[in-house]
C-alpha cells in the first residue's frame, strides 16, 4: 500500500501460542436471515482488529491529510500500555487524599444504577423473556485491568441479578483482555457474538463467540470459536487503532454488514465488513464515514430511527421515513458525538445531513461525564435502548479504599427528533418509573432574582424531578445579556439566568449541585412562555461546589438547547447518591454528572430552587417522586421458580 503502510509499519503475527482448545464446536447458522433482530451486547471498552487481504483501498486522496505522520504502529493505546486508562482525571493522582469516611463512600454507591457487586467495570440483548447485560469487569481490582465479561440479568432493565462471568481471557487471542463486543440476534434464535480481543502480542483483535445453548434463558455458558481470531487488522491500520464492532445488519444482497472505529493520520473513521457466515469477512473498499481531525473513533454505533414514528427500529430497518444515526466515541476528548444522516445501502455509505453537525463536531449525546455508549433493539418493547458509562471523577485511591468504580445510565430510550429535524430526544426508559414511592407537588412557586427557596421533600438522595419553567421579564425589553453560555458556573449572575434546581445541596448551601438554563436573549414582556430561538438557551450542570474534597474532579458541563416558541423550559432530572442525570426539553440535551458531597448526604441531603439572573422573575412548576432503590443481587440458582 503506497504510501501508508510504510508510515505504519507491519502489524505484528497473530499465530497461536498453544493448540485449539478442545470441544469448541464450530458455529452453524440455520434458518432464513430476513426479519432478524440486532442487538448489541454493552460492553463499554475499546479494540478490535479485523482482517482483510487483497485490497489496497486506502487512498490518501480520500482523506484530508494534516500532515501528522505519526506511526500508530507505535503509539500507546489510551493512557496505559494494555489498552485504555480508566482515569481521564489523572491529575488528581497529585493531589492530596481527602480522608473520606465510611460513611461518606458508602453513601456514594448508587441505589437504582447498575454496578458491579465490587471493583471495576466498563460498561443489551432481549433474550427469552430475559435483559442481558455483558460489562466489562476487573474482578481483582478497582482500577482498570485484567478485563473479562462480567454477566448479569434483568426482566425490566431496573433489578438485575449477578451470573458468572461469562467470557475470561484464557486464549492467546485474548489474554491480555476480553473488550468490547456487539451481538447479532439471528431469526432463528441463534446468537453470534462479535468481541475484542487485546492478543499476546498486544494486538486488538476479532473474535467470535456464541452461547453453547441458545434454548437457555441465561445464556450461563459460552463458546468460543475454535478458530479466532477471525478478523485482524488490514494494510495500513495499526495494531491499536480498530476495534468495536457494531451489531450486523442485513442487506438486500443477503449478506451481513457491520462497522467498527478506526483511525488513519488524525482522520476518524468507521470501517465496514460484510459476511455471510460470521466467520469470513469482505472488508468494503468505502468507509462507511470519515471526519478528518477526529481522532480515533471506538465503540461506533449506527442505527435506523423513524422520523414520523414514535417506536425504534430493528438495526436492519431502512427505506422511505428512515434516517440513520451514526455515534463514535473520541478516544481523544473521551466524548461520545453523533449525527443523523442518510444511509447508501448501495454502496454502505453514509453522509450527515448537516455537514457542520457531522461527528466529532457537532452533536453530543450526553454533555456530561458519560463515555463509551451503545444502543440495541429492544424487539420486546419495540424501542431502541441507549446505555453509556459514567467513570468515577475522584482519585483511583478513593476508589480502591470504597472498593468499586464506575456505573451505568438509566438505560433510556432514542427517538429521532421530529420537531427540530437535528436532535435526538433520549428519555430515561419507563420501567423507572415502577420505583417511584412518595411525590410532592409545586405549581407556580415564584422564585426572585438573586433568592433560593426550599422543598420540603424530605430524603433528597433518590429523586425523579420533572420541571417547568416560566419567566417574566422585570425590566423593559431588549436587555442585553453579558453572559453566554453556562458561564464560570451558576454563581455568574447575567439579566436571564442562571436559574433552575439546587440538588444534593446541604442546609448551609455549602454543597451543592445547581442544574440550570440560562437564556441569551429574552423579549417578550410578560408573557409565561419562552419563546427563545434554537440559539438563545443554555443547559447546564455545575459541579465546582459539589464537594468540598480537594480531589474530586469538579466541572461545569452544558451545551445549547433548543427550545421553540411553542415551548416552556423544561427539564428531568434523576438523582442517584452520587450520580445525576438531568435530560432538557424532552431528552434533547442531557448531562450526567458524578458528584461526592462530604456534607449533603443521608438525611443532610436537601432539594432547592435558585433564581440567580438580575433581570426576571421565574415560577417553576414541578413534580417529585421519591424513588425505590432496585435490587441488584447475585442470581438466586437454589430458587426453582
């Protein structure tokens, strides 16, 4: 490959170190493959390598070049040698150990999300009345390593019971780390299973696996394919530069096509494979997208959304009425971007309908701390389900001392947005609201400038709040407003904002956690009603007063949110001890935020209202229930029922 391959160098064998393993029965697919079911097993992590001889299709001309020859043969994957760093907040390694308390990490542990009984993990699949969750797991440890497929399940997505592991690394193609995977449902009820593998060599790999009996509602024991790896890396694509692959999808040529996340220069892009069998794979001479100055792109989803319907849609779906979502994860910011565009099933193409929302530059799905997403179809409910992973934000010595890490989202459902043609709406999944206990009612409380006005709640640790927001105008028209955005936070007052919720706040104020819109312009007098344009209003999440420990992470997310004329500001926001998902305008902006309060926790925890803005009064109207915690608990194999 001219050009390229010179740049990169060669990738390293992949022979095995030991024998085939014996009993490992090869894969036979039966049935029909119309009408199937893709699925996608969350496994929130990074690699995979693919394999492909006999084309030389990476032509420099199709990539915008800027000049940075680094040789990815080289470069060490993400943070660590072995593959990827769990820690984007490093720096808090320097900083001075806050001396938490029992107490304190043990009311950190979330009541409703899910997480491993202990230590480490990253981060579905319907099957036989059954949620399937496969998560990245360390069972040694609280930090990142020794990666295997930890394996729980649930029947509503909110209680989930713990089985064994389901995937170890014990082959040569794995040993250094079983990563992420995605599942393909077959219309006959066969599951393949499609994972990264990070080799003896420390090369990213592909490699099938399938349950060994797929009548078993558990899926307890699973196959690996005698074989593997059975994709590795093409000419020109460094050894730690693939991985992810997506759920396959069926085509009108009666093969299966899948993506995954690569990199060439500082382009990100998404590959595509296709295979009738999921044991030979034609590597496409067309990416399926590219975006020079992206970075690497890991754990790439793409899927179908209706724009006039209000259910998902199966990963094979596509016609008249259809659009495509393309998501990547940047290995280089930790963000997950996506965009909504056309797909070419001719030619396995894919354009952005708006090429300044393409991907990696536009549209984020969560502005938060959230990381590593994927999505399956949920052919039981008809909807398509999004799962991200929240990384702790306080120190690895924190997190050995509690002795767990990380979590998974609300599991919500995605919608194409019909109303702005650009957004998805993401919104927590129903189920959720089975834990609901107790509410409280507010209408129309007023909130002056500069004031905070309590709710008296009672616990404030477990909540779903749904708000909305109405403003009136003080002063006359055509204010000019000197902030933009989220500003240095909600302590940075301006004539139309900040204003919105106090959470996980103590009584003296001197922890909190404000959740916040704050508008750029505003000029309708009186009226009740918003009528900012698609510009004019900021979402966000403060977290710099969250806690007073010195080494937690703490920030100010946010993004715009658009809001149309027809429309009130409103807001959902899920408190979880130390996890709060807040969704603006219907799930069209969402953060999540990790926050670790040393004061405002147990029955300290309080709820409040803030106005900070100069120059309007706000009545806010909300809705708020108390919330259950879920039972998250080893499966019960001596119960017969």
């Amino acid at each position: 490959m001219e050009g390229i391959e010179d740049d990169v160098g060669h990738v390293p064998l992949l022979e095995a170190e030991e024998e085939e393993e014996e009993g490992r029965r090869p894969l036979r697919l039966r049935g029909s493959y119309l009408g199937i079911f893709g699925s996608t097993v969350f496994l929130v992590s990074m690699a995979a390598l693919i394999i492909y001889q006999g084309h030389d299709y990476y032509d420099e001309a199709k990539i915008e070049n800027k000049g940075n020859n680094n040789n990815n043969y080289n470069k060490v994957p993400r943070g660590v040698a072995e593959g990827v760093s769990a820690k984007s907040n490093s720096f808090l390694s320097e900083t001075t150990p806050y001396n938490w308390t029992n107490a304190m990490l043990s009311w950190q542990r979330t009541a409703f999300h899910f997480q491993p009984e202990r230590n480490w993990m990253n981060g579905p699949l319907f099957h036989k009345g059954w949620y399937h969750l496969f998560y990245q797991y360390n069972p040694f440890s609280a930090v990142w390593g020794n990666i295997t497929w930890g394996h729980a399940v649930s029947r509503d997505l909110i209680h989930w019971l713990y089985l064994p592991e389901a995937i170890v690394r014990d082959m040569w193609f794995d040993i250094n780390g079983a990563w992420s995977g995605s599942a393909t449902l077959l219309p006959g009820g066969e599951i393949v299973m499609l994972y990264t593998g990070y080799t003896h060599q420390q090369v990213q790999v592909q490699n099938l696996a399938y349950p060994a009996d797929a009548s078993d509602p558990l899926l307890l024991n699973w196959v690996k394919y005698a074989k593997n790896p059975v994709m590795v890396p093409p000419p020109g694509i460094g050894p730690n530069d693939f991985r992810d692959p997506t759920t396959a999808w069926f085509g009108p040529d009666n093969k299966w096509t899948l993506t995954l996340g690569s990199m060439l220069n500082d382009s990100g892009l998404s590959l595509v494979y296709k295979t009738t069998d999921f044991i030979n794979y034609e590597l496409n001479d067309h990416f399926l997208h590219v975006v020079p100055g992206t970075g690497m792109w890991e754990c790439v989803d793409f899927y179908p959304v209706s724009i006039n319907g209000s259910v998902g849609l199966d990963t094979s779906a596509n016609g008249p009425g259809v659009k495509h979502v393309l998501k990547a994860s940047l290995d280089d910011t930790k963000l997950d971007y996506y965009a909504i565009g056309t797909y070419f099933i001719e030619n396995d193409t894919w354009i952005p309908d708006d090429p300044d929302l393409d991907v990696g530059i536009g549209l984020r799905l969560d502005y938060g701390k959230y990381y590593a997403s994927k999505s399956f179809y949920d052919q039981n409910k008809q909807r398509r389900v999004l799962w991200g992973w929240i990384n702790e934000s306080d120190s690895e010595v924190a997190d050995i001392t509690k002795g767990w890490a990380s979590l998974q989202t609300i599991p919500r459902t995605v919608l194409y947005d019909k109303k702005t043609g650009t957004n998805l709406l993401q919104w927590p999944v129903e189920e959720i609201e089975s834990l609901r206990l107790s509410s409280h009612e507010f209408k129309e409380l007023l909130v002056k400038p500069g004031t905070v006005v309590p709710l008296h709640i009672g616990p404030a640790t477990q909540l779903d709040i749904i708000a909305e927001f109405e403003i009136e105008l003080l002063g006359s028209e055509g204010i000019v407003n000197n902030v933009e955005g989220c500003g240095v936070g909600a302590v940075e007052r301006s004539a139309f904002g900040p204003f919105g919720i106090l959470a996980i706040a103590n009584d003296q104020l001197s922890e909190l956690t404000p959740i916040y819109f704050r508008l750029s312009n505003y000029g309708n007098g009186t009226s009740t009603t918003t009528t900012t344009t698609t510009t004019s209003t900021s979402f966000c999440v403060d977290e710099t007063r969250s806690s007073k420990a010195p080494d937690v992470s703490k920030q100010v997310f946010g993004s715009k949110v658009p809001v149309l004329n027809d429309e009130k500001l409103s807001l959902r926001v899920l408190v979880d001890h130390s996890i709060i998902e807040s969704f603006a305008q219907g799930g069209r902006t969402v953060i999540s935020s990790r926050v670790y309060p040393t004061e405002a926790i147990y029955g300290a925890a309080r709820l409040f209202l803030f106005n900070n803005a100069t120059d309007i009064n706000i009545k806010a109207s909300l809705k708020i229930w108390q919330l259950n915690s879920a039972f998250i608990r080893p499966f019960p194999f001596h119960d017969t029922q």
